[in-house]
C-alpha cells in the first residue's frame, strides 16, 4: 500500500511539473511573440515613414522640375512673342539684308552677346543674342545705358534756367530720337528760332 501511494504521488508530481513546464513554455512563446510584434511593428512604422518621407522628395522634385521646364516655356514663348522674325529661314533673310551697327559683350561667365542691325527694307533697328539665338525689336538692357538723353538744361542756348538736365532712358532708338528731337526746348543762334 505505502508502495502504491508513493506512485501516485510521483506521478501527480510528474503531472505538476509537465504542467508548470507547458505554463513556462507558453510564457516564454508569448513573450517572444509579443517581442517580435513590437519589433516588427517598429520596423514597419519606420519604413512607413521612410516611404513617405521619400515619396514628399519625389513631388517635391517632380514640382521643381516641371516649374523649371514651365519658366523655360514661358520664357521662350515670350522671346517668341518679342522676336522679329519666327522661322530660321527668315532669320536668315533678315541678317543677310540687314547691316550691323555694333556689338555688345557682356563681361562676366555667360558669354551673352547682342548685336545691333538696322533693317533697310523697314528702315527699323532690331536686336539679335548670338549665344542664345534670341531676336527683337526691343533694346537690350545691355544698349538701353546708351540710350539716355545727356540734355543739360543749356541756358545759355535758350532753355529754361529752371530746368534740369534730363537723364530718361528710353527702349528703342525711335523714342530716344523723337525725344530729342522734341523733349526739350533749344534757340538755334545761327537760325534765331526755337525748336518748340
């Protein structure tokens, strides 16, 4: 009888202790899980966010070059609105018909060069930018220092003593002549008369 009591005794013990085992075990499965769960979650918010944070460099991108290539549209539609001429093969007619009056080089590390003619058939200056192909009817800002009036006032050739020397700049040699011509009153000694 003690015989069987001790048997059932171990094998309620060895029961006890499978048991314990099996807890322990799923414990340390739970853990484990739980471990690789906030890991893996870590990791998956962090590429989330490195995904996103990729994909706001790309529009940000995709926005700076499709602005960049909108102003160079826009700039050249606008040189094409301003330029004498639309087609190379009227370029061409044009400078060859067309005398130069003088040349103009911009000093710095763009090697911008503008070009004076004046046309005979239309009896107009026009402009032509050797480096970029650009045309017009418009003075350059390059010439425009050049198209400035330099009256003086002159009293002693009959202006008004309270006028000022002039200093208007003008946009094309037109309105710089007709300015000249007629911006400002002058007495002429040889003939006795004003201009105005």
């Amino acid at each position: 009888d003690g015989t069987q009591v001790i048997a059932d005794e171990e094998a309620t013990l060895r029961k006890i202790a499978s048991k314990s085992q099996q807890i322990h075990k799923a414990r340390e499965y739970y853990a484990a899980s739980k471990i690789q769960a906030i890991v893996k979650g870590f990791l998956d918010r962090k590429f989330c966010a490195r995904k996103k944070k990729y994909q706001r460099v790309i529009l940000l991108i995709q926005r700076v070059f499709k602005g960049k290539l909108g102003r160079l549209r826009w700039k050249r539609e606008y040189w094409r609105s301003l330029s004498v001429v639309k087609s190379d093969s009227a370029l061409h007619e044009i400078m060859s018909r067309s005398s130069k009056l003088r040349e103009h080089v911009v000093p710095g590390k763009k090697p911008y060069k503008w070009k004076e003619f004046f046309d005979p058939l239309t009896e107009s200056f026009w402009y032509y930018n050797t480096a970029t192909k650009h045309n017009t009817w418009q003075v350059p800002l390059e010439f425009q220092k050049d198209l400035v009036c330099s009256w003086e006032g002159f009293p002693e050739a009959g202006g008004e003593p309270h006028v000022q020397p002039c200093r208007c700049t003008f946009d094309t040699v037109d309105a710089y002549r007709n300015h000249m011509r007629q911006g400002h009153a002058w007495y002429c000694v040889a003939c006795h008369q004003r201009n105005v």
